[in-house]
C-alpha cells in the first residue's frame, strides 16, 4: 500500500517514500503540530490483519521507545487511521550500511567497532535488534555512528 505525497496520518504529512521490505514502508513526514520531520513507518494491510503481526508491531514500538541511547532512534508515537497502522520515528539524515560499507568489506578493527556501537545499547537493555541489514541508516561523526532505523530492508530510495 503505497501512499501518497500530502496523505495524513494524524497530523503527520506524508511527503516521500524512504524505502519498503517484508514489514512494510517508511515515509518520510512532516509532524505539523510539532513543525519537525519524523519518519513514518507503516505496517502493510495483510500483515495488521495478522493479530499475531500486529501485536510485534506494537511490541516493537514499546520496546524500542523505553530505550534512550543515541545509536537508537526514538519511536515518537504509535497509531492507526483508516485502516493503517504506524510508527513515527525520529528521522535523522544519513547514508544507509550498504552505502557506508564499501564493496570489498571494512577493515575488522572498523567493523568491530561498528558492531559494538550498534550492538550496545540493545543488550544493555536485553533487547537484541534482529534486523541489522543495509538498509539501516547511519549518521556518521568521524568513526561514530548514529544507527537509524528508518529504512526497511531491501528496497529503498535516497
């Protein structure tokens, strides 16, 4: 289910796609009460019918949002409207891994300390991130990194 650029969701205006996989799309918006640009993601039709889908939806937003570390991004808000369930995040802009990781791979010491930077703050609070792909974006400050959740898996559009 692909929306529309000027769609609302709530007070949030849709104004492009960033990417689609498996468990759906996420837009980049605008919250016009708060005057900010947030991510917006969007759980398909044929899966918020699943209750089961539906539910890891919701825990997912739960879980993520009592999380506050700066290599996750913060879930501003859960909804639904018109039959369309969704995430609002924060969105932050930056490059995806696959853009980030050259071609031929990073040097272990990098990779490492990537890993560790990502990994952290999810076993701290013993909530393991299973979806750690390319399409994830990334805010780089030298070798630091600011994972994004924003992008999900394969597809996606700068």
């Amino acid at each position: 289910m692909a929306l529309t650029s000027g769609k609302k969701l709530g007070p949030y205006l849709i104004e492009s796609l960033l990417g689609a996989g498996g468990m759906g799309e996420v837009y980049l918006a605008r919250d016009t009460r708060l005057e900010r640009t947030v991510a917006i993601k969007v759980l398909p039709t044929h899966l918020s019918s699943n209750p089961d889908l539906h539910q890891r939806f919701e825990q997912e937003a739960r879980s993520i949002s009592r999380l506050q570390h700066p290599n996750i991004c913060v879930v501003h808000d859960i909804g639904s409207e018109d039959g369309i369930d969704f995430m609002v995040m924060e969105y932050v802009a930056g490059q995806t891994l696959d853009k980030l990781i050259p071609p031929d791979g990073l040097a272990t010491d990098l990779a490492t300390k990537y890993a560790v930077q990502i990994g952290d703050p999810t076993i701290a609070d013993g909530i393991l991130d299973r979806l750690v792909h390319n399409a994830h974006r990334i805010e780089m400050r030298g070798e630091s990194m600011r994972k994004k959740r924003n992008v999900p898996q394969d597809e996606k559009k700068e």
